[in-house]
C-alpha cells in the first residue's frame, strides 16, 4: 500500500534496466509514485509507460524536466549520458537516483559534485548491493562489533552461462529502433566496458565494508576471450584486500566476499541480481563462538533502494545508498585499476585523474 506522501518519479530510459528493475520498483515501492517516463523511442515510452501507469508520457527530457509534478528523477541511460542527465535535473530542481556508474571520468564526476553539493538536492547512486539484506547484515555487524578490520576478499565473476540463466527469469526486453544511443560504442573495448558495468559493483562493495581505498596494484590477464583483474588493495584504515573481477568464468556466477576482523569475521555468496535473492552470508562471532546467518526474505535491492532515497527526500533520513561522493570515489577507484594494470604499478587514487 502507498503511503500518504510520495515521492513523484520520472524515469528517463525505457531500456532493458528499466524493464527488469527500476519500473517494477516504482509501481511496488511504498513511498514512491510513477509520474513520468522518457524516453526518446516514442514506442518504448509509450508501452511502458502505458503499461506502468505513468501519469505522464515524454519523449523529450526537457519537456519532463519542466513537469512542476516531477520531484526526482530516475537515470536509467547509458552510462555516457549519467551525467549531463544529472546535471540537467539538478538544475532544474530535481533529485537525481542515478544508475551506476555515476560517470566514466573522475573530472565529469567531480563537476557532478559541485553541482550536488551547491543544489542542496539529493543525488543517490544505484548500487543496489547495499541493499541486499545480507550485506546490510554484514555492514552492521563490521561498523557495531567486528573491532578493527585485518583484511578483505571479495570477487566478481559473471559467468558464460550468465544468459542462459537470466533468459529463463527475466521478460524479453524490448528495443526501440529510435533509441538514443552514445556516439561511440561502450562496448568496443571490453576490458573498458566490463570494469564499468561490473568492476564498479565490485569497487563498491569493498569500499562499503572497509572504507575508502587509499593506493591499488593491478593486474590484468586477457586469455580465450576473458579478462581476469587481480587487484592488491590497500585502504585507508590500514585494512588489507584483495579485489577479483572476472568476465567470464567457465562456471556458474560466483560472487562474494570473506572478512577478517578482530571479533568475528563474515563470509557471503552473492547470487546474480535478477534472482531477487538475498546473499547467504554466515557471521562468526569469536565472543561465542556461533555462526549466525541471516534469511533476508526481501530481497528486491532495487525496490528498497528506491524506497530509501524517496525517505530522504520525504523524511531526511539518513542516506543508505551511494551518495555522490560514494560514486566519485569509485569512479576514481577504477581508473586507477586501468592505470595500475597498464603500467605494472601501483597508483594513489589522490593522485588519479581521466576516464576509466
């Protein structure tokens, strides 16, 4: 059931993201409404906006951006046109749930931030893994009992049976012939398209359990059609890690995390997002030595991210997700990976500039 205030939300792109999570989000999410979508593929905008029950129907984001009913914006683009979409909404009074990446450079996102920071708006990045219920269980548990941190493992690795699995979940997506798309082809070098769309899920996993990165030390291996990153991490509080991006195992999606810490330590399998399944993760208390493991029976991460941004606009609740700060630092994160890998060094995020 809605609750009395909404948030009013205009989705820009009616692309497959928008298909399988962000649509669906904002006609089950509690405190949010669909006011509007846009999309510059008039039969992309108008089936799915139809099919939502968006009050509105666009094709030119101007037109939605100048909606007075409109309080916040979804971006839901190719990652290219994240921030010039963002800045347009900001600068027009609109709060920004932006998808991930924030940008693909560390000086667009910076401009972003300044924007953010002089709107007042708020602007949340979607790294919906935050909202995963075993890794919410497992924040709490590093930030109120683990003591200091040791060291950190996690990995990412899609898998080549990847879309043979999601094809059995998911809708058939829908493409428009008239979509608007970015001048150059994201995925024309792969190495580049893969730490986007999922070495950023990766970055920022591991900077919200232990903190920011201060210095990475990155090696990349490209065999057979895949690319293996190895990334030696040192964060700021002292913690050790160790970062594996994969694409594509010859296996099934593996993704996960171990944790070492003073009191306890957490171990969690990630399962692939379109499963809407919490990470099983088990949490070891050195107190007592028990296990315990969290069921996380709500696990649609989109959905609550959602709800979570519309409850700081609406209540000035703290910020849960990603914040633009969260999306620079990772933004910044992973071109140091690019840089670390393509010299043999190690490399200083302060010291980090250029896209990914």
């Amino acid at each position: 059931m809605k609750e009395q205030h909404c948030v009013r939300v205009g989705i820009l792109g009616c692309g497959p993201i928008s298909q399988f999570a962000h649509l669906e989000s904002v006609q089950k999410g509690r405190n949010v409404i669909l006011r509007a979508v846009c999309d510059a593929d008039e039969s992309l905008a108008q089936r799915f906006g139809q099919f939502y029950d968006a009050e509105r129907i666009y094709r030119d984001y101007d037109d939605m951006l100048a909606d007075e009913q409109v309080d916040a914006v979804l971006i839901a683009t190719s990652d290219a046109f994240h921030v010039p979409a963002a800045l347009k909404a900001l600068s027009a009074g609109k709060h920004v749930l932006c998808e991930k990446p924030v940008g693909v450079s560390v000086e667009e996102v910076e401009e972003l931030a300044q924007k953010v920071t002089q709107s007042g708006l708020v602007l949340q990045v979607g790294h919906m893994l935050r909202f995963d219920p075993g890794i919410e269980a497992t924040h709490d548990f590093i930030q109120n009992e683990i003591g200091q941190l040791l060291a950190l493992k996690a990995w990412y690795c899609d898998s080549t049976h990847r879309y043979t699995v999601t094809d059995a979940v998911q809708p058939v997506p829908r493409f428009g012939a008239s979509a608007l798309k970015p001048k150059d082809d994201p995925k024309k070098d792969k190495a580049r398209y893969y730490m986007l769309a999922h070495g950023c899920h990766l970055v920022d996993l591991a900077r919200h359990f232990s903190g920011p990165i201060k210095a990475v030390h990155a090696r990349l291996s490209e065999r057979f059609g895949a690319y293996c990153w190895f990334v030696e991490t040192e964060f700021e509080n002292g913690t050790l890690g160790h970062l594996d991006l994969t694409v594509a195992v010859r296996m099934d999606w593996h993704e996960g995390f171990q944790i070492y810490g003073e009191h306890g330590s957490a171990i969690g399998k990630i399962f692939n997002p379109w499963y809407y399944k919490s990470s099983e993760v088990e949490i070891f208390h050195e107190s007592d030595a028990t296990c315990r493991r969290v069921l996380g029976a709500d696990g649609h991460f989109y959905r609550r991210q959602l709800e979570a941004f519309a409850d700081v606009i609406l209540n000035r609740a703290p910020m849960r997700g990603a914040s633009i700060e969260d999306g620079v630092a990772s933004v910044r994160a992973m071109v140091a990976i690019a840089q670390s890998a393509r010299s043999g060094h190690s490399v200083t995020l302060v010291d980090v500039s250029g896209a990914a």
